[in-house]
C-alpha cells in the first residue's frame, strides 16, 4: 500500500540520538509525540534533567498525522461535567477544558513555531432535529461561560459552508486549525534547546522501580503502544479509533458540498486525506 500525508511534506527524519546504557535523568517521558514532548518541555524548563524515548521518528504516530483540528472543550459539556463530578471538580475540568485550545495557539505565537495555523472556529452541523437541540444547549452553556459561540440555523449552516440538508448547529470561535506534525517537531526542538534529549528508533521494552541513588527518578508514559506491559500491569485495552475518507470528489459535486477554492492537484494526487504511512 502507498500514499502519503499532506503534512510530510517539507519534513526529514528527525536528527538520530542515541543513549549511553547507563545513562540518568530525573525525568525519561516514553513517547515523542505532542504529549511526551509538552511533558518534556514543562519538565527541563523547571530545572529537571529529560530524556524522551520514541520507538519511531518524531510525528510518525497520531499526533503528526491528524487532521489538526484544535477544538476546545472536552466530550462533555460544563453541565454535566458539574453534575457528575460536583460543583468544584465540574468547574475546575470545564475551565481546563475551555482554555486547550488557547494554550496552543497561545504557545506558537509565544515561542514563534513555524506552525502553518488557521484560527476561523469549528462548525458542528446537526443532520437531526434531537442533534441540532443538543447543539444549542451546548452552544448556551459556553455562552454563559463568555464564550461568544453562535446557534446556527439550516439557513445559516448553508451561508456559512454551502452544505444544504442540515437543520442547525453551533459555531465554536475559538477552535482552529494547525499542521500538526510541525507543531509535534517544534515542540520537539523546544525540547532539545531547553537541554532535553531524544532518542529516536529507540523501543522501551520495560519500567522497573529500583532503588539505585537517594535522588528519585521519574517515568511518563505518553504513548500509544500497550503501555501496561511496561509497568507490569495485566492487562490493557485497546480503543481503536480511525478515520475513512473517499476518493476525491468532481469538482462539480465537491462545489455543491463545500465551496472552497480548489484543492491542488498535487495533493489530492498524493492521497492526503488518507494520511496512510507507504508499507
């Protein structure tokens, strides 16, 4: 099977490292992809010594070849995260919920990532009437919380994208868009200039607790491999998650369904929107 990803475009392999076998650190994150290296980052910049260890290249796995959306909030609304966790756990959740996106478009324009970004919000069309009722009440409960999201109608579904046959949804403001694999390497190279270091096709096989100095070491495991059998757990489960996309479309039909400018050629040729690694 071939194709390639829109986003590998412009991007090599990342410099090769390698470590001693004796080697120490108070910190060694497991997994370099935007959880590892945002762990990574945070850690040696408070001073603490980090190794990161990544089976593959950097932005090989999920966080460099999706879609990049960046939409806050998480899958439940405020209110039911209240009503579920109680009043101050609720809040403190919807709160950190409401602020992810900010903090990543925040941290490209602070540290000057050379990210391709688009902030222009996130339309989440309703196809059903009981769909477009929870779209609403999503909608007003970030409204209260000072979000200025908007209620859309079937009308205003069609101005907005040209897409007919949805009967409503909400506009989210803050969401976004980035390339995810030069976000995932630029937080790898935050990482490296703040003194981390990272080995690449480099496989944990295990993490052991062993008592070799008066100075605790630590292990985060930010990967998608079945990390329980590195820490000896019995079992785990696996939550598969994918997404399919067809053939391009006729321009004719593709007009009808978002009219957007274009799409080269030079990429709907590569397959982009399958994002499938060669094998």
């Amino acid at each position: 099977m071939s194709g390639a990803c829109v986003w590998t475009s412009s991007a090599g392999a990342w410099p090769a490292q390698a470590f001693g076998p004796s080697e120490a650190a108070d910190l060694v994150v497991v997994g370099g992809g935007i959880l590892g290296l945002s762990t990574a980052l945070r850690a040696v910049r408070s001073g603490r010594s980090v190794r990161v260890i990544e089976a593959s290249d950097i932005g090989t796995g999920a966080s460099g070849l999706n879609g990049g959306q960046v939409i806050p909030g998480l899958k439940y609304d405020p209110e039911t995260l209240i009503e579920r966790l109680g009043v101050k756990r609720g809040e403190a959740l919807a709160r950190f919920g409401a602020a992810t996106a900010d903090a990543v478009f925040d941290l490209i324009e602070r540290e000057h990532l050379a990210v391709p970004r688009q902030r222009k919000g996130w339309i989440q069309a309703a196809h059903t009437q009981a769909a477009a009722d929870a779209a609403g009440r999503r909608a007003r409960q970030w409204q209260a919380r000072g979000v200025d999201a908007r209620v859309l109608s079937a009308s205003d579904i069609a101005e907005l994208t040209g897409a007919k046959g949805y009967v409503g949804g909400w506009l989210d403001p803050r969401a976004g868009v980035i390339d995810p694999l030069a976000y995932t390497r630029e937080l790898a190279r935050l990482a490296t200039e703040a003194g981390a270091r990272i080995a690449t096709n480099t496989r944990a096989s295990r993490v052991e607790r062993r008592a070799l100095s008066r100075t605790p070491s630590r292990a985060a495991i930010a990967s998608g491999i079945k990390w329980a059998s590195l820490i000896g757990a019995r079992s785990t489960s696996d939550t598969p998650s994918r997404n399919e996309s067809t053939s391009p479309a006729a321009r004719r039909l593709a007009s009808r369904v978002l009219p957007t400018p274009p799409v080269p050629t030079s990429v709907t040729n590569r397959d982009s929107a399958r994002c499938r690694r060669s094998s």
